[in-house]
C-alpha cells in the first residue's frame, strides 16, 4: 500500500459489479480522494443481478428500474469508469492490470470483483431457442423468447437460478419442465429433506419435474426443439434455459501467482497475497472465522457486504492499522411463485434439520385452499455439532431473519430449539 507515501496511482476496481461498485462507495464515503478506475466487461453502468430472472424476465420491470445507481450514475463518484472492456492480465510484481484494449492500469490497490461465468453443458451448441442468463442482454434476449407465442420451454438445472427461470416462464403461461441431474435439488445448499420441499413446489405449482437424470444433446439443426435425456426420452422444447451453476471469473489471473482454488484464495480480511490485491463477491474464497470455514458465497448480500469490506481494508492498511477479519452471517434469497425462500448460516450434508415453525409437506400451496399467504410455508432449522448453523424459511421472513442475531452469536442448538418453540 501507500502508507507514508503520496498517492500515485490509486485505487483499480475490476468488476463493474455490485461488489466492486460498493468497493469504490465505500472508498468515497470513508474519504479517500485519490484516483480511482472502475473496470466493467459490460457496456452496462453497473446493475442489480436478481431481477433478472424475475421482474426484468417478466416484463413487470425495464433496464433503468435495475441501475444501481441513479441520477447521474457515476458521476458523483469522481471516477475513471472503463466500461465494455475486459481485464485480461495481472502482474502483482508490477502492481498493473492489463486490459483487452491495449491499456495497462497501474495501481496503488486493487480490488478484484470480477463475479462469476456461467457454465456450459459439455457439448452445448449454439441453437436458437437455446438460452443462459446471466447478463441483463440475456435476460431481455430470454423474455422476448418467452413472451413469442405460448412456448415449451425446459430448463436444465434446478438450482435457485433456473428454479426462478421455471417460476417466471410458469407465471407467463408457458408450459414448463424442469430436468435436474440430481436425484434431488440443491441437495448441497439444502439438504435432502429441503431440496425435496423445493421439488415439490415445482410440482405444486403445475411445473413438470424431471429428476435424477442428464442431458445427452439436444434435437434441431438450426434451432432447438428437444432435450435428448440420458434415459432415452426427449422433451420438446421451443426454449431452452441451461442453467447449471456458474464459476468464479478468474481466467485473466491465471500466472498471476495468486491462489486460485475455486475462486482467489484470500485471508480473513481478504487479502489475496501481494501487497495491495484484495478479492470481494463470487469470485472471493475466504476463511469465514464465525462458521470456522473457508468459503465462498454467491450472493447479493455478500456482494454488497464484502466490496464495502474489501475497500475499508485498503484504507485500514493505507492507514497503518490491521484490518478487520470478515466474519459475517451468509444471507440469501429466492422468489418462486410468489413466495419467498430465504437462508441465513452455512447448510451441511451432515447437519441435523429440523422443522420448527409450520410443515414442509406440501409447501407449494402452503396450506390449504384460501389460506392467507402470510400462513403459509415453514421454518427449519439446520444443527452440526451443537450449534445452530442454518436457518431456511419458505413465506416466513420475519420468523427467519429472527435468528439472524442469534446465528451470529454462535447460539448453541438447544438454545435454538428452545426459541423456536417460545416463537410458535
């Protein structure tokens, strides 16, 4: 860092991300002044991701609704913004970004909030009517298709993504069905119990669901009309949505030196290893010390939380002070059919699940016919070794985020059950 010297070259955030775009926030409002870049692969100012496979998808929201920030954008952050151009090479040694249009940034810092990519199926052609989302052009290229017509559509992969995706397509009126390698889905963010509760509202809700089986290919020349299944079936299809997972961004730091493990490799603090590269969102691995476990989460709460981290550890170190660890309460969210699923902790294959407020059976429709929506749905609590280490909730926000605090206090499992039944 710069401690003790003038500010030269400044800040480079590469991400134009809502982890990076907290990075430079945070930079602002903790008053550094000195120069600062922001690098986005997208011609886009930076975006909210989660609409995009609901409200954008639906058409219930434009582009403009999703900015993250509005009247005047970037402005009043008094940066270099370097948008629709890629980092494609870090030198640590010589602290500079090399970027696809030629230039090389130089820095004091850095923050790397590159995200993640999605993956592919081995094999996947390019088909009209063949679909991923990820970017806000795939969400606005997807609703057109869906919205063309009464189209067939499948979805490969039930995890949160393609199980929005398959939600959004019911609610427009297309006929949808789910296929899902797994016997059962989300099996490691959930469990199995959990992930069965997830199948079942699909099923609930009149969306087909093919588990425990592959995709071998998929049938049209031009454009795509079925999904070839390991099982020898085929599912026609006029669309198509692949949505198996994603990867950290980080084939631009290959021979950079930093660890890359699923992801950069970073301390509590998260420090990547060269003076002044720090990593913050998808793409950060980290010890989480709350939860005694190195981790790696993709979602919009750690994304905002940690870009704001990763910029106050700078000035921590600019400053002459150490830096805090980053140890907080993992928080995500899915909407599905009008119902909210929500977990806050860290699930394992080995935890004890336990359903404390409300039954997991049948809980697409949450209850019976003309059950008010705030009746509905459950809360489970997950165990592991004494302590409560996750909490899931399905249409029951304020009961869920109830244990936010109580999570964070490391609260033993018998504590936990004894306040789940002073809530009921």
């Amino acid at each position: 860092m710069w401690q003790g010297a003038p500010v030269e070259r400044g800040v480079v955030v590469v991400g134009a991300s809502l982890a990076g775009l907290r990075a430079v926030e945070t930079l602002r409002t903790e008053g550094f002044d000195g120069p600062v870049t922001l690098v986005g692969a997208e011609d886009h100012l930076p975006y909210d991701r989660p609409p995009l496979s609901k409200k954008v998808l639906a058409g219930e929201w434009e582009p403009d609704r999703i900015a993250l920030r509005r009247d005047g954008g970037l402005d009043a952050l008094a940066l270099d913004a370097r948008l629709g151009v890629r980092a494609v090479r870090l030198d640590p040694a010589e602290r500079t970004v090399q970027l696809s249009d030629g230039d090389a940034l130089a820095y004091d810092a850095l923050v790397i909030a590159t995200g993640s990519e999605v993956r592919r199926l081995p094999g996947q052609p390019e088909l009209d009517g063949l679909h991923m989302l990820r970017t806000l052009d795939d969400s606005l290229a997807l609703r057109a298709a869906l919205t063309t017509g009464s189209p067939r559509v499948v979805v490969v992969g039930a995890g949160f993504i393609g199980s929005e995706v398959a939600s959004t397509a019911h609610g427009l009126g297309c006929a949808v069905t789910v296929v899902e390698a797994l016997p059962v889905p989300l099996v490691r963010a959930l469990g199995t119990e959990m992930g069965a509760a997830c199948a079942a509202l699909h099923r609930d809700n009149g969306v087909a669901v093919r588990l425990g089986v592959g995709v071998e290919g998929f049938d049209g020349r031009d454009r795509v009309e079925g999904v070839r299944l390991t099982d020898g079936t085929v599912v026609a299809a006029d669309v198509v949505v692949v949505g198996v997972g994603v990867a950290p961004a980080t084939g631009w730091l290959e021979g950079s030196g930093l660890e890359l493990r699923d992801g950069v490799v970073c301390d509590a603090s998260l420090a990547a290893g060269p003076p002044g590269v720090y990593a913050a969102g998808d793409v950060c691995r980290w010890p989480n010390e709350l939860f005694g476990e190195e981790m790696r989460v993709e979602h919009w709460t750690n994304a905002a939380e940690q870009g704001a981290h990763a910029a106050r550890a700078i000035l921590a170190v600019a400053a002459g002070e150490r830096p805090a660890p980053y140890a907080p309460v993992p928080f995500f969210w899915s909407d599905q059919y009008g119902l909210k699923l929500q977990f806050l902790g860290r699930a394992g294959p080995d935890d004890e699940v336990r359903v404390v407020h409300g039954t997991a059976d049948g809980c697409g429709d949450g209850g019976s016919p003309g059950e008010p929506a705030g009746e509905r749905g459950f809360v489970a609590l997950y165990g592991r070794a004494g302590r409560l280490r996750g909490v899931l909730g399905l249409a029951r926000p304020k009961l869920v985020m109830g244990y936010l605090k109580l999570l964070a206090a490391g609260i033993t499992w018998d504590d936990a059950l004894a306040h789940a039944a002073a809530a009921s």
